[in-house]
C-alpha cells in the first residue's frame, strides 16, 4: 500500500511539473525548433532577477537567453560551473551581436547573465546556492526549474544523493523544493 500510494505521488508530481510549464519555456522551445521568430517575443524585464536551473543547454539556456535579451537578470544554475561559464559567454555573445544588428539598440532592454554552482542532488549545494543568491540579489522574481535527470539503474543498489535518497526523486524533486 505504502509503495502504491508513492508511486501514485510520483505519478502526479511528474504530471504537475509536465503541466506547470510556463510560457516562457514553451517560447523558448518554439525558438529553438524555428517554429517561433527570434524578435517575437518581447517583454520589458529590466530589474527582474531570474534563475534557471540547467541552464547551460537545450530549453534552459534559450529560455536563459530569451530572459536576458528582454532585460532581466539571469543566474545560469547549473551543476558545472565550467559549463555554466561556457554558456553565459554564449548568451552575452548572442545578445551583443543582436543588440549590434538592430537598428535602434537604444531602447532595447540587456539583461546580464550570471553563472553559479548548484547541484540539486545535494542540499548542502543548494543551501550554498540559495545563501549566495540572497546575499547578492535580495529578491526572486522568476523560476525556471528546468534541470531535471532520468537515470535507469541497474537492480540492487540504485544511486544515492549525500542526504541518503535515491538520485533522480532527490535531484529532481527534493532539490527544488529545497
């Protein structure tokens, strides 16, 4: 009964979190794919402090990018901070060389990216994360929760967090909660 009642909350926490995209990421994925042109969307962000977990690929970095062309503040959190690196050179490239291209840059708004270390499979990176995040920006304005890990482990000894839980329910739901 016990393992039928978690797996039922499983179930729904992965249905709520397919189901709590925001538009932002369905903007980013239509970008991505060319589906969506790049000057589409706009939004006055200035002064808007996001974080986007796993930002430094795929959905998370184009959502990053997408954030900080239209003002915002971005902190890539990722669990490398050399990847982390690697992408906010990306997107601050991307934006200089779209804010060149445009006619009257003066009005666009430019947000700066910053990357920082989080491992969402270990709270003690989280608290580190969340401790620095508020002593350098004070508020939260926008979440994207986007890092996420699908592992299929071999039967017997699945992977644990540092904390003792089992990988994937701790990197992609404990983490974030946390």
């Amino acid at each position: 009964a016990r393992g039928a009642v978690m797996s039922r909350f499983l179930a729904l926490s992965g249905c709520a979190a397919m189901c709590s995209l925001l538009a932002i990421p369905i903007i980013s994925l239509a970008k991505l794919f060319g589906i969506l042109k790049v000057d589409s969307f706009h939004a006055n962000l200035t002064g808007k402090v996001a974080i986007v977990t796993g930002a430094n690929t795929g959905i998370g970095k184009s959502t990053a990018l997408l954030l900080a062309s239209n003002g915002a503040t971005v902190i890539l959190a990722c669990r490398s901070l050399e990847r982390a690196k690697e992408a906010v050179e990306d997107i601050t490239s991307k934006i200089e060389s779209s804010a060149s291209c445009k006619k009257d840059s003066s009005n666009a708004p430019s947000g700066s990216v910053v990357g920082m270390q989080l491992d969402l499979s270990d709270l003690r990176s989280v608290r580190s994360f969340v401790s620095t995040f508020t002593k350098s920006y004070g508020k939260l304005d926008i979440l994207v929760n986007n890092a996420g890990m699908n592992s299929i482990q071999s039967p017997g000894s699945p992977k644990r967090t540092a904390q003792g839980t089992e990988i994937v329910f701790g990197s992609n739901f404990v983490g974030p909660f946390a």
